[in-house]
C-alpha cells in the first residue's frame, strides 16, 4: 500500500520538475532568438 503511495507521488513530482524544466527550456530558446532579432541598446552598441 504505502509503495503505491510513495510512487505515486515520486511520479508526481518528476512530473512537476520536467515541465519546468520544459518551459525553462524554451523560455531561455525564444529569449535568446528574440534578443537576436531585436538587440537592446547596448548590444547595438557594442555592434556599431
């Protein structure tokens, strides 16, 4: 019983931490695309 119990919420929180790290993921991807695309001040600075 209490093995069912415990893998359960082992599963859970696996569960919990691959999504964050999913949307860690693809948060960090489009901020660095889009910081690409459209450079902040000091980065077109250091371009020009």
């Amino acid at each position: 019983m209490f093995a069912v119990v415990w893998h359960f919420w082992l599963g859970l929180i696996l569960l919990v931490v691959g999504g964050l790290s999913l949307v860690g993921l693809v948060v960090g991807y489009l901020s660095k695309v889009t910081a690409m695309k459209y450079p902040n001040r000091r980065q077109r600075k250091a371009q020009s």
